[in-house]
C-alpha cells in the first residue's frame, strides 16, 4: 500500500530538520579530518524518529561530501581531500538516483546496480527523492561536485528533470539513464520493451474475446510505447482502436494519487458503450484503479477485466490478483551499471555483447540468457517476450511467443543496434484479473497463434509467484 500524502509529508519534514540539527552540528564543532560524529542508530533515538528516516537524512549529507559512512563503524568526517580512509578509499563510486526506494520496483533496480558494481570494485549510494521531484532534481545537479564518479538515474518524465539532464550532460558528467531516452543527446538508456509489452496485454485480451479496450496512461515516452503496442495489437486484427477510451494521468507530482486515477477510470467507464477491459500504464495506477472500478458497482473480472505494467509485489496481494508486464528491474539495473563502467573506461560498447534477463520464480531469480541480436538481421538488440505459465512447476506450459508486428517500436530513437540504447525482453505476469470479456464464447484466439508449436528462443520460462 502506498503511503499517504500526509504520512510522506511528515516523513520529508522530520527528514529536513534532520539534515539542518546535522549541519549545525557540523558547523559548530571542528571536526578533525577522518573524527568519529555520530551514529544513524543514536541520530534517530535522539530526534525521536525512524531509523529509516535518519539514513536518509544522512544520504543527503553523505552525497554531499560532509560526511562519510563506514559500515559497522557510524558516521565520520572525510578526510581533507573528501575521501575516506582505509581500504575503500580507492574504490570508485557510483550514485543511483531514484523517485522512491519503497516502490519495490526501483528498489529492485538498485539492488540490481549495487550487485554490478560490487562485482567491478565499485561502491553504491542510493539516493532516494521520496516522491520529490525538487529533492530529485536537487541530487542530479548536485553530481558533479560529490564524490561519485558516475550515476545511475532513474527519470520521473517530466520536463523540469529532462532539462536537468541535458545540464548534466552538458558538463560531461558520466550517468546512465533508466526508463527513458533522453532525445537529441548520445546519453546511455537503459529500458524495457515497452512496446511490446503494450502488444502481448492487446494480443492477450483479444484473444479472452475483448473488442473495447480502455487505457488509463500518462505523459512519457515509455508509457506512449506501450499504448502504441496496444492500438497496433487491435489494428492487426481488423479491430478499431476507440481513442475516446484513452484518459492520462496528471504529472504535477512523482507520486500517483487515487483521486486522478478515479478521474480517469469514470471518463472511460460512465459512458453507456463501456469497455470490457482496462490496461494500466502501472501497477500503482491499476491498484487504484480497482477501488474506483468498484465504487461504479464493477465487478473484476465478471464486468471488466485489468491488466498492470510492471510486475510488482502488489499484483498477487491484490484481489483478485493482477495481470500485468513484468519489467526485469533487476537486470535493467545490472546492465546500466555494465554500460556506466564501459562509459567511464570511454569505450561504451564495451558492454554490448551481454545481455541477461529473468523472471522470479518464487524467492529466487532464475537468470536467463537472451539472445544477443545486435549483429543480427534488423540489428534489433533483445526484443523478445518470455510468457510466463502459471501454476508451480517452471515449466507447466511452454506458451508461444507472438511475432513482433511489423509496426517499428515506438519508443527507439535510435537505431536499436546502437550501444546508447539498450532494451531488455518483458514477460507476462497472469492474474485473475483477467477474464473473457462478458457475454463472450468460444475460442478466441487469434489464427495466427492456434496450434503453434511451442517455442523459447530467448531463454527459460518460469513462474512469476
């Protein structure tokens, strides 16, 4: 469940006044170079407050140089040239830069990014913005002044934070970006088939009997992707694609908030030729979504089936449970880190070659390996979809891949064989969500996917639990 306005309202107010006590604390006292202040335990019994809260407070001043942390030990002053001592000290380190670490998806990423660097030689900071776009932006051009040799930044797509972007760029600062492109600059992405997971949700719901498919998105490349995946899915079969069942989101905040979503869902729904189905640009959006679909008097899946965008947590403790696109966050977060290390060696393709992707199965991450297609016809670079089955065994059923339309992705700026842009392969998270549409019967599944021989070309196919 997401936290409330309120509660992230209190949150970053405890957080400020946490980071100005530790200024002043600073500043009133001469710290010898390398002297021991204080501890994240001991900061937050004193103010009164979360431990997780204190750690971000002293993320904020870490970032900035005026305070080094070593694990185990407590909080300490850098030395006189702002680096630590002992053994790390020679080690590089790296910055990732994410709207809000609780969203277990970009807490994921991180995870994935702090196992790569790790594996280099490489320490990680992980900033967290909390749903502030200003505390976001604030780190981006904070950058070149901290210690961090290179960043991992994930974007919020807003126009406030690509402008910051182009600025960081502009002082060659070395960072990757995640979940976007950053157009007219040769900046490393990193980011998800967007389109054809948007093209897997349509063929799937066609399949179930849906002929009206709603849309609830928002302002983003990625986003208009996966839209773009969904209309040409109706269009390849002879469906009509009804743009007056597409509502977005607003993008004043990071966060998504209930009352916006319910905004959407009732311009779809209230007119009398309803939808049968809604695709989610998010699973956040589709877990508000739920509430407002039922407060119309909808049953899910009886009246309306939803499908996410995602894959998190959330989407087997909702009920019923979510049917959405699972990102391999993960593996999206090891490979920028691959392309950051290439990127400060100066030889970017360094990385190119590998590619890994996996889905969850159960607690444990089966690593899967991708066919690399940067060298092959087209130049495509990891396109593929994994279909997920469900049930316990791994392998309970091998479902077919669907053909990539003929339709070029959306989302490709550049040409998909070039190093700047790396796109990792989607797979499909089933849920009970999903249902045939109402008042349908028989077998709907498109011709082109009847008994066709089952097929893995890009790697295992698993669970996701």
């Amino acid at each position: 469940m997401m936290p409330s306005i309120q509660t992230i309202r209190e949150r970053t107010s405890a957080e400020e006044s946490l980071v100005r006590r530790l200024r002043r604390q600073l500043n009133a006292r001469r710290y010898r170079p390398g002297e021991f202040v204080t501890t994240e335990t001991d900061l937050a019994r004193s103010a009164g407050v979360k431990r997780i809260w204190a750690r971000r407070a002293v993320d904020v001043l870490v970032n900035e140089g005026k305070l080094q942390r070593r694990p185990g030990k407590g909080l300490y002053l850098p030395d006189g040239n702002g680096h630590p001592h002992g053994a790390e000290s020679t080690a590089a380190l790296v910055q990732v830069v994410v709207p809000n670490v609780t969203n277990n998806m970009w807490g994921e990423l991180a995870r994935g990014v702090k196992q790569a660097a790790a594996r280099a030689g490489w320490r990680t900071l992980i900033y967290d913005a909390h749903f502030s776009m200003d505390s976001d932006i604030d780190a981006i051009r904070a950058l070149p002044r901290t210690s961090p040799r290179g960043a991992v930044i994930v974007s919020i797509h807003h126009q406030r934070f690509v402008e910051t972007l182009y600025e960081l760029k502009r002082l060659r600062y070395p960072f990757v970006l995640v979940d976007e492109t950053l157009r007219g600059a040769d900046v490393p992405c990193v980011l998800a088939d967007n389109y054809q997971g948007g093209y897997r949700v349509g063929r799937e719901l066609i399949r179930r009997g849906h002929r009206r498919i709603g849309f609830v998105g928002m302002d983003a490349d990625t986003v208009r992707a996966r839209l773009a995946g969904l209309r040409d899915a109706m269009l390849d079969e002879h469906l009509h694609f009804d743009r007056t069942l597409v509502a977005s989101l607003s993008r004043e905040t990071i966060a998504i908030h209930a009352a916006d979503v319910a905004r959407c869902v009732h311009a779809i729904i209230t007119p009398p030729d309803r939808p049968t189905a809604i695709f989610f640009c998010n699973d956040l959006a589709a877990a508000n979504g739920y509430r407002a679909i039922r407060k119309l008097g909808l049953r899910i899946p009886e009246d309306i089936s939803v499908v996410g965008f995602d894959g998190l947590s959330i989407c087997r403790l909702l009920t019923p449970t979510l049917a959405s696109v699972r990102q391999p966050v993960r593996e999206m977060g090891a490979v920028a880190m691959e392309m950051l290390l290439a990127l400060t060696d100066g030889d970017l393709r360094a990385g190119e070659s590998r590619t890994e992707a996996g889905v969850v199965n159960g607690a444990a991450c089966t690593p899967v390996a991708v066919r690399d297609e940067s060298k092959a016809e087209g130049g495509r670079n990891g396109q593929e979809v994994s279909v997920a089955g469900r049930g316990v065994a791994p392998m309970e059923t091998h479902a077919p891949e669907f053909s990539r339309p003929r339709r070029p992705a959306a989302n490709t700026t550049r040409g998909q064989d070039d190093a700047w842009h790396r796109v990792l392969p989607v797979t499909w998270q089933d849920g009970e969500s999903l249902g045939p549409a109402p008042g349908a019967a028989g077998d709907f599944t498109p011709k082109d996917t009847k008994n066709t021989k089952a097929t893995v070309s890009c790697g295992v196919v698993s669970t996701v639990l």
